[in-house]
C-alpha cells in the first residue's frame, strides 16, 4: 500500500516532464518507482533519478533545452512570470508539494538574483509521505512537559521535511501521543501542499496551515488566530524565522523545526541558530544520517546528549 | 408584378454583397480594437499583479466581445486540453480557426506575441506585449480609415450596382 502511493506520488510529479521522458518514468517497475526522492533533467545529459543507492541514468533519453522549458511551463500551468520571481529561493514549489529545483544563467540586480534564463538543469524532488516513519522518534519527544520543542537536522535531501511532515500528521491525530492542535506555517507549500484550502498532503486532523507567506509572518497569525498547542515550520533560514520562533516558545507552544546541518557542531557554527540554540527552546534535537542500509535516526537533547 | 419582384430581389442581392463587405470592414477594425484592448490589459496585469497565464485568458474570453473573445476563449480550451503542446500552440491554432480575417501582417504580430506570452519573465512579456499593441494600434488606425473610406465606396456601389442590373434587365 505505501509502495503504491509513494509510487503515486511519482507518477503525479513526473507529469510535470515532457511525454516520451514522462513514459520512461512511467515503465520503471512499482518498487523502483516507489524509491525515487528526485528526477534529475540536465541539458544533453540523460534523465536520471535518485534513490538511496545513488543516482540513477536512464539510457537513450538525452533531455534537452526545449525539455527543460517545457517542465518549467508545465510546472507554472504556463506561467513562467509566476514563478521566477521566485528563483531566489533556488527552486519553485509546484503543485502536489514537489519541489522544483532551477539552475541556469542567472540574472542578478542589485546583488541579487532575480531572474534565470537559459535553464542548464533541473531537480524535481518527489515530496514523499511515510505514514509511521516518525513511530521510531515520536516517544522520545515526550517529557515531563509534554511535547518537547524538536530540532531535526539532516544535510540537504536527507528527509527532513518528510519526517516533520509524519510527526505533525501523527500528533495531529494523537497516534501514538495525546492529540495536539498543529499549527503549520507553509511558506513554500512542501509540507500540507494547499490546493484550492484543502491540503493535498496527510498533515492530521487538528493542523491549521498557513501557505504561502514568510515563516515568521504564519508562525505569529497562527499564534495570535488558531491556538495552537505545536508550532510547525520547516528549513529555518531568516533572522525573523528565530525571532518568531523565540516569541512562539515564550507562549508556551511547542516547536517543532527543521534546518539544515549534519550535527549540532555545525549549528554552532552558524551565528543565526547559535542564538536559538543558546536559548535552550529545543529539548530534542533528531539526527537524520544517511547510511547503505537506508536512514537513521539519532534523538539527543537540546545539549546533544543521546536521548 | 413579377419584375417587380425580381427587381426587389436584385437590389436585395446587391446590397447584401455591398453590406456585407461594409460589415467585413467593421468587424476587422472591431477585432483590432478588441485585441489592442486586450494586450494592454495583459500588459497592466503582468506589471502589477503577475497573474497567472490561464487566469488572464479566461478573463479575455469572458470580457472581449466578438471573435476577440472567442479567440481567448479558443487559446485556454486548447492549452487547457494539451497544456505540454504549450501556449504559442494554442494561441497559433485558435488564431486561425477564430480570427480568419485577419491580415498576415497582422496575424503575424499577434503570433510573436504568442511566442513569448506564458514562457518568460514577466518584463520580456511585457516587451513583446508593447510592441505588439503599437502595431496593432497602427493596424486599427488604418483599419479605422478604410472601413470610413471603403465603407461609403461598397455601400454606394452596391446601390447603383444593383440600379445598374434592374435597369439593364428591364
């Protein structure tokens, strides 16, 4: 059943690539299917796909220019002014929670880039949900005050996301734990995927979500509007996403946070979160580490110490 | 009575081919203006509110009249059908089965419109929208002229024209 539906959730992304490229996905059997985290389209270069075991080529499926536009105007339901002003960012969420990776030449005003034209490459990352992925750290997030505030850090493509994503769904629903409001500041849509106010993704019964706004801008509506007893934002980057995040923790919500780093040592490198970390917010920090046999995770407090 | 009849149906007939030309004319220059209107509204909508593609071109096909209309509504049914064939796809086919007639010349400002419109960002859109809303506001102008001009020409000929022929039966 989860091979099917992770499969599912492929096949709903892959319809965003051109039609002979979109087919060769398409005749990867279930299993394989239901492995990939990312469709890789770089110019003159075959199709390839990620899985834990490493990139994958597809023989004989050269992608080109026109291939890599045609995904872009598919993914921005032909709408390419809709979302470059996004390539800030680096990627583009797309409808479904996916998320759409864009490299090229870029076009910088002011110092920044603002615009990218002639695409070289791109990446589309399967948003992906495991029902019962979080049953292995969800215990060790309770103490003596309930839910404690939780940190889960990975390097890039480790899964954070997808595991935040399972433990709002399972704290929503009181699987496993007492049921809390979850509210969900969405800022690029990876984690609910609101289409149309429904979330495309299990987020659990009692979750709020606040989409397409800056983090710390959801985070406080959803503290002052919805009462939420959790407090959910995925990738921290921005000063005022700590800032919101120091004032949630005041009111007594509980977080729950994701950020890029392979351990806390490489946090404490990084002035922004040295700061949320010297506040002592998160009592749980997990680990994500990728190994052959696929991912592991590692609980420790707020100190580092194994949990 | 039955030339007289017949008479009546040859000036009828004559009219209709003069007014009818006369109506081609004005229902040309009715589409110029429409269409002008409509690039300088996408123009507005892609400087202020970057709204998406679709979205304007149902807006377009509900509010511009005529084949105008029919023409915005024709390019979202077909890129709604097969959104991987694209939107200049689309817009080049319903160009040809709602805006038939058309000059080329005019036909083909709207098709380099349609060559950027949906597949770059919103500043070169709006480049290709001005310079195609310039020609086609020369496009009209001229249009406008010959409609005044050819208009009072077809009607007056279809009229002595068609005097002309019940005479000459007579």
């Amino acid at each position: 059943m989860e091979t099917a539906r992770a499969a599912e959730r492929l096949d709903q992304a892959a319809r965003l690539l051109p039609g002979p490229l979109r087919q060769r996905v398409a005749a990867l059997p279930l299993e394989r299917r239901a492995e990939v985290e990312e469709l890789r389209l770089r110019r003159g270069r075959p199709l390839s796909f990620l899985t834990s075991e490493g990139e994958i080529f597809l023989p004989d499926t050269a992608v080109t220019g026109r291939d890599l536009d045609t995904v872009l105007e598919l993914a921005s339901a032909s709408s390419v002014h809709t979302v470059l002003a996004q390539v800030k960012n680096g990627f583009v969420a797309v409808p479904g929670g996916h998320r759409l990776g864009l490299c090229g030449t870029g076009v910088v005003e002011g110092g920044a880039l603002t615009n990218l034209r002639e695409l070289s490459s791109l990446s589309l990352r399967i948003a992906r949900e495991f029902r019962g992925l979080c049953w292995e750290v969800l215990p060790k997030l309770w103490g003596a005050r309930g839910l404690e505030s939780t940190l889960i850090l990975s390097p890039p493509g480790g899964g954070k996301t997808t595991l935040l994503r399972d433990l709002i769904r399972a704290i929503s629903a009181g699987e496993g734990c007492p049921p809390r409001r979850v509210g969900v500041a969405d800022e690029r849509g990876e984690l609910a995927a609101v289409a149309n106010g429904e979330p495309a993704l299990d987020i659990g019964p009692r979750s709020d979500v606040m989409s397409a706004c800056p983090k710390a801008v959801g985070m406080m509506t959803l503290l002052r509007g919805m009462n939420p007893q959790v407090l959910a934002v995925d990738e921290i980057t921005q000063p005022e996403d700590v800032e919101a995040m120091l004032q949630a923790a005041g009111c007594g919500v509980a977080l729950l946070a994701t950020a890029h780093g392979g351990s806390l040592a490489d946090l404490d490198r990084r002035p922004l979160y040295r700061r949320l970390m010297a506040q002592g917010i998160f009592g749980r920090v997990v680990l994500i580490e990728n190994a052959a046999d696929g991912r592991r995770y590692s609980v420790t407090d707020g100190e580092g110490r194994p949990w | 009575m039955v030339k007289l009849l017949g008479a009546a149906c040859v000036m009828a007939g004559a009219l209709r081919c003069g007014f009818g030309a006369v109506g081609r004319l004005w229902g040309r220059l009715q589409t110029l203006e429409e269409l002008h209107a409509a690039l300088a509204w996408l123009e507005e909508e892609l400087t202020f509110r970057l709204t998406p593609l679709p979205r304007l071109l149902e807006e377009l096909g509900r509010t511009r009249k005529g084949a105008a209309g029919r023409f915005f509504q024709e390019t979202l049914r077909r890129l709604q059908a097969d959104p991987e064939g694209g939107v200049y796809q689309s817009w080049r086919q319903a160009m040809v089965q709602c805006l038939p007639d058309l000059q080329p010349e005019e036909r083909q400002t709207l098709l380099e419109v349609g060559q950027t419109l949906g597949r770059f960002d919103a500043q070169t859109q709006r480049q290709a929208l001005l310079r195609g809303r310039q020609r086609l506001a020369a496009f009209r102008d001229e249009a406008r002229g010959e409609a005044r001009r050819l208009g009072r020409v077809y009607a007056a000929l279809s009229l002595t024209g068609g005097t002309a022929i019940i005479l000459l039966l007579i």
